[in-house]
C-alpha cells in the first residue's frame, strides 16, 4: 500500500468522508488495573472482547460508506469459522480485510518499519524514550516479522516467540488511549499538524504517529508536515517556567471547520503557550490559507477534556453542543442549579465550566506574513453558542432563523450530564447530516429526532444495506453505536476517527 497526498485533504468537518484512521482496541486496554486508572486516564475497567465487538460495528460502518467492496469480504469472514469471523478485525492476521481508505494505525505501522532504516529508527526512538535496557532493543532490532514487531510497539508485550523466555514479557507501558485516533493529529488541508500529548500515557502515540507521517502519509513530501515546539530557550528557565512554556496539542481541540477557518480550544490536553504558536505556525503558512482562528478556553475539566466532548457539527446549519456551554442556557435556573452542587460538592471551581471565553484571531492583511505583530485579536465573543451560529451565518451563508442548536440530553437535568460524560456531543459525521453516536445517549437521540432525524442503530442499518439501501442516500440519520463498553474509555466517534480526505463541500 503506497501513500498518496494528494489524496489526504480535509477542509470541514462536514464534506463526505473519504479516508480515515482508526485504530482497534489492542491488548493493552485489556492490561488496566484500577490503581493505574490515573496514570491511563480510564475511569472504569472495560471488557475488552465485548469493546472490540462493538468497535467492530464502526468498522463496518465506515466500510458500508468508505470501502463497500470489502462488505463482501466481511460476510464471508461473518459467515466462516469463528476464528476467521473475528480475525478479519484485527490487524496484523492474515485474514484481516486491509482497506486503503479506512486505515489502521497498527497496520500502517507494520508497513513502515518494512524498511529496516525506518525500523531501527523507530525502534531506537521508542526505546530510548521508554528507557529501555540495550537488551530490548536488540531484541526488537532482532525481529523480522513486521505484524509482529508493529503489534509489539504497540501493545508492549514482547511475546516469548521473541524474548526466548518461558512467558512473554512486558517491556513498554500499554497506550490504551490509542482508539482514539482524532488526537494523533489534524489535517489542516493538505497538511498535518502533529500532535503533542500532554499526558505521559500518550506520549508514545505521538512518536508513532510522527514516523507514520514522515514515512508513510507524507513521505513524498514531508514539508506538509507540522510541529509545533516550544522556543528554543525553553531548557535553560526552571521547572516552574517550564511548566508554564510547555506545549502541548491534542486533536480533539482543533477543529478545520471551514476553509478561512480553525478553531483551537484551551483545554486540560492543550496548553495556552501551544495556542499561542499555533497560531503563528498556521498564518505563516501561506499555502494554508488559514485567515481566522477562533480560540475557546475551557476550565481544565476531566469531563470536558477537549472541546469536541462539548460540540461538533451535524450540518452547517446544525451543531450538538452541551448546555452548560451555551451562554444562552447560563441562566437563574441553572445558576441555582450550580450554586446547590457548590454547597453539596465543596467545589467553587464548579462554576468555571459555565463560563468559556471565545476570541477570534485574524490574520493581517499584509501580502507577507512576516512578524509577531500580523494578527491581531479582532473579537471577543459571548460565548460557544454566539460561535457556533457565526460560523453558520457568516461562513456557510446560513440564515440566522435556520441555525439550530441540539442540546445534550435534550437540555434536561440530569440527562444533560449524564449524557454529555457518555459523548453525547462527541458525534462524526459520514457526511453532511449523517452522523455517528452513541446508543446509551437516549435524550439526545430523542432531541435529533425531534429535529427531524433518522435514528438507526448498526444492526438495524446492516440489515437495510444488505437489503439493497446505498449508504449514499441516506440523509438527517444519527446512527447508533453499541456502546455499553466502549463508552467506558471517555470517548466518542469523533475521537475515534482521524479524517484524512473529506471531499470539498459545494
């Protein structure tokens, strides 16, 4: 499988989706004790035969729009014994389907470290930042199966096959956080803006994905590829301001929602300093064409830990957004509301999550953007709502009494929280109007319903695609996914997916 970039473009959240990452629930998920909850950023034990079934659904899913001629495949797998059945999911065996328009990461990395250079390469990388004993990384060096070793850098566990010992051994952390492909990186057109994870337990995402980029997405032109990095000077302040200059950027806080237009939130994963070069990095590229920056600050919220747990966009006329974040909603009713949970709760810090800050920044009209000074703060808004219906009217020419705001758990308390943690607002969408959520978010599915949505679960969909429906003609559908388990792991479809070509929107 060759790269290709003139086939990676994203420009909208909305365009139909063409080419995507994913990646499926390893073993390393399968590793996580509740003492080490923290250190992995999970909240519950999750099962992971029963994860993987239903992350299965979205694979499917994503074949039946992006890939249809390995449907037939997929059946005869379903149809076969039951090793081959469950096989054909998971990368790295014989029999797995091996799509070039929905990609997975283990699979691509298996094709890069082909090349014993790039192997070595990154088998010294992620050893020296795991500081691993040189006997490791003989060991590693030492494999020439490359399922194999992709699986390993991965998961890992090096297996006995390899080490020579009686059982197999643990030599990496797991990266459970890995299904989460949108926080990997971005594409921002024909670029790709890498991320910097601002936890340890995805530190290891980042490297792979920085190889994947150079030498698999991008290696015709690794110009295309963007990191952001803290100044030059960064190692001789102390730790303290250190902490304070150091960047870090998760996907999940930028969106490319319109052509002109990014939006970067400021979150628990994405520091103020990263915004601060980001903006800089993207109006000096000229190629980008990037002429607005809209930035939203969150409180540094576990529950709202990027900005896509709290809206995305359904149409261009429609977005899901959580009502604690709209201005708008900030009213009496729910500042008693907040005032009760303070005095209950013992946390004044509560009501920080109601009060977002949006600016927008623009890029100087100047031919040549050359110095500090070629943007300027040009607005401050109200809020998240105020942004969401300005980028509707003003950049996709939508009528001000058309815009229309779906509230997680249709806005009603408790549903509204509960449903929000469980990714209600964490919706991707297939193309315009066709969007992918959760099963358990029943409020928010009956609030798309009252817009006059479709709601459809996977099954059920199967069942009419098989029947002779074209995935094409759907139209206003909110599909559901099982998600008993893999809601468990704070995460929805919008953070399960990497898009890497959408087509343009006319």
């Amino acid at each position: 499988m060759l790269s290709d970039n003139k086939q990676l473009y994203v420009e909208s959240e909305l365009g139909t989706l063409r080419k995507i990452i994913i990646h499926s629930p390893d073993g390393g998920i399968g590793k996580i004790i509740p003492g080490t909850f923290s250190d992995n950023l999970y909240d519950d034990i999750v099962h992971l035969k029963s994860m993987q079934k239903e992350y299965n659904h979205y694979v499917q899913l994503l074949l039946y729009f992006l890939d249809p001629e390995k449907i037939e495949y997929i059946r005869q797998c379903q149809a076969s014994n039951s090793e081959t059945k469950a096989n054909c999911f998971i990368p790295g065996k014989k029999e797995y389907f091996n799509s070039d328009k929905v990609l997975e990461v283990q699979h691509l990395l298996e094709q890069i470290v082909k090349d014993e250079n790039v192997k070595l390469r990154l088998i010294s990388a992620v050893c020296s930042y795991e500081e691993s004993s040189h006997k490791i990384q003989q060991q590693l060096e030492a494999i020439n199966d490359a399922a194999l070793l992709a699986k390993i850098l991965i998961s890992g566990i090096l297996p006995k096959s390899a080490s020579g010992l009686a059982e197999d051994q643990y030599i990496f952390p797991p990266i459970p956080n890995f299904i989460f492909t949108r926080d990997i990186g971005i594409m921002i057109k024909d670029h790709i803006l890498l991320s910097r994870m601002a936890t340890t337990a995805r530190k290891r995402e980042s490297l792979i994905t920085k190889f994947l980029a150079l030498y698999f997405l991008f290696k015709e032109d690794i110009s295309k590829v963007i990191e952001v990095i803290e100044d030059s000077d960064f190692f001789l302040y102390e730790e303290q301001e250190r902490k304070a200059r150091f960047i870090s950027i998760e996907g999940g806080d930028i969106m490319m929602i319109h052509p002109q237009h990014l939006i970067v939130g400021c979150s628990e994963r994405t520091s103020s300093n990263a915004i601060n070069e980001i903006i800089h990095t993207i109006f000096s590229n000229e190629n980008l064409g990037i002429e607005k920056i809209s930035v939203i600050k969150i409180a540094k919220n576990r529950a709202q830990m990027h900005i896509d747990t709290i809206f995305t966009q359904v149409k261009r006329n429609m977005w899901v957004l959580y009502g604690r974040y709209s201005e708008h909603i900030i009213a009496t009713e729910n500042k008693v509301k907040q005032s009760y949970l303070r005095r209950l709760m013992h946390q004044p810090d509560l009501i920080a999550i109601e009060e977002p800050e949006v600016l927008q920044f623009y890029k100087s009209s100047n031919e040549k953007y050359t110095a500090e000074k070629d943007y300027s703060l040009s607005k401050k808004l109200n809020g998240i709502e105020e942004l969401l219906k300005q980028i509707s009217i003003e950049d996709y020419n939508c009528k001000a009494e058309d815009v229309e705001i779906i509230y997680s758990g249709g806005n009603e308390f408790p549903y509204d929280d509960r449903e929000q943690w469980t990714d209600s607002c964490n919706v991707v969408a297939l193309k315009e109007g066709v969007i992918v959520g959760y099963d358990r978010n029943d409020f928010t599915a009956n609030a798309f319903k009252k817009a006059g949505f479709d709601i459809i679960t996977t099954a059920e969909l199967f069942k009419k695609f098989d029947e002779g429906l074209k995935p094409q003609s759907l139209e206003n559908t909110l599909i559901l996914l099982p998600s008993a388990e893999l809601s468990r792991a704070r995460g929805g479809p919008h953070c399960m997916s990497m898009p890497l070509l959408r087509d343009k929107l006319l």
